[in-house]
C-alpha cells in the first residue's frame, strides 16, 4: 500500500503540466491531504523525489554536452520539417518490434505537421550485437552513399517481423540494388559505438527511447498518447 500512495504521490507531481483534470494548486492541496493522511511515506517519497531531480539535472548536462551529435549529425537518418520548431531524436533498433510500431506512430505525427517537426533516428543495434554486418550498418551506409533509396530501404528494414540477419539484410540491398552498402561497415559501426555509448549515457536501457524537449521518454507511445504531447510543445 506505502508503495502505491509514493507512486501515485510521484505521477501527480512529475506529471502534473500533463494533467487537464486538476490545477497545479488543486494537486498540491490533494498530495498535502495524502501526506497528512499517511506520514510514514514522507520519507520515501522525498528521497524518490531527491533521486528523480538528481538524474534530471544529469539528463540535462548529458544532453547538453552532446547536443550537436544528437541534433546537427548529418549521419543521423531524418526526415521532417527543414527548420523544425521541434525535433524528436529517437534511439531506435531496427529489429525491435516496438520500434517497428513507432515508427509509424512517428511519420504519422510529421505527416500531420510536415512544416513543424522532424525526427532524428540514433540507430542502436541491440538486437544484432556483436554482428559486424547488420541492420544498422547497412542502413547508415545506405543513408551516406544512397539516400534517394534510403527511405525505402529503412521501411523494408522496419516492417519485417522479427531480428534481422545477414539474409534478411541481403535480400533488402539486393532488392534495392545497394549490395555494395553491406561492404565497408568500418565508420559505420564506429558510428553505432558512439550512439551506444550515448544511450548509455542517457541511461536508457532499451528501445525504443524519445528525446522531445529535453524529456527523455523511454518505450513505445501509442499515437493517442504522443500526439498531446507534442502539441504541448508545439
């Protein structure tokens, strides 16, 4: 029960702009009634809610510092708005299904405001670890040395169920005539060690993760869910 109420106690207040039930006073008063009500979970909710800003202002230095990777990196696929007034950087594997689900909650959202948004996708291979050919070299390579058959290349990559291998890849830069993109991986994979490393900086521990604003936002969102969202900050 004490671990509900700090739970419940922690959304009201970390989510509380979201909220278009209650006012910020109203939470307020209702957070004083719980506390006053149940004082043994003072403690526990003070020291979740000192951790939680503690790793916000961590959030904020690592996005800082790495800013122009995330943002200005031209060897991050993107798509959207020229001059976004806002850009969502997503860490993404292209063998994870809930990306594959993302992705089109996401091209639906620019395709709703193409003038206003552009998505940046850090590709990160979780699923293919330790495979030097795999689907996010082959889509780096493509989107440097081919980027007119790009975007067909990434939504053949995004819609097959499953973990990519070698053939799967293959049959995708045969049908697209980019076999040549599976040779030479050696910047891309450095490309994909830096995106890793930067995941782990940001101390995500799976895909998909959104960056919109400088919130981070890990998992998958349905588009009912990222649509207020990004009007928010629209």
């Amino acid at each position: 029960m004490k671990f509900k109420l700090i739970v419940s106690l922690m959304a009201s207040l970390l989510f509380a702009p979201m909220s278009f039930a209650m006012t910020q006073q109203e939470q307020l008063q209702d957070i004083n009634k719980i506390l006053n009500a149940h004082p043994d979970i003072i403690a526990g909710l003070h020291n979740n809610l000192v951790m939680y800003l503690q790793q916000q202002e961590g959030l904020s230095l690592t996005l800082k510092k790495n800013h122009d990777f995330i943002y200005a990196n031209p060897d991050h696929p993107s798509y959207g708005a020229k001059q976004p007034k806002l850009t969502i950087a997503v860490i993404t594997d292209l063998s994870c299904p809930w990306c594959k689900k993302l992705d089109p909650e996401l091209r639906k959202l620019v395709s709703e405001y193409p003038d206003k948004i552009r998505i940046v996708n850090i590709y990160v291979p979780l699923k293919e670890k330790g495979n030097p050919v795999n689907s996010t070299t082959f889509a780096l390579n493509v989107w440097k040395n081919n980027p007119d058959k790009f975007n067909s290349v990434e939504k053949m990559l995004y819609s097959k169920p499953g973990i990519h291998n070698l053939r799967s890849i293959t049959k995708v830069a045969q049908k697209e005539e980019v076999t040549q993109d599976l040779k030479d991986v050696d910047r891309a994979m450095e490309m994909s060690a830096k995106n890793y490393q930067l995941m782990l900086k940001l101390g995500v521990q799976g895909t998909p993760a959104m960056i919109i604003d400088d919130q981070l936002i890990p998992g998958y969102l349905p588009y009912d869910q990222l649509l207020p969202l990004v009007k928010e900050r629209l």
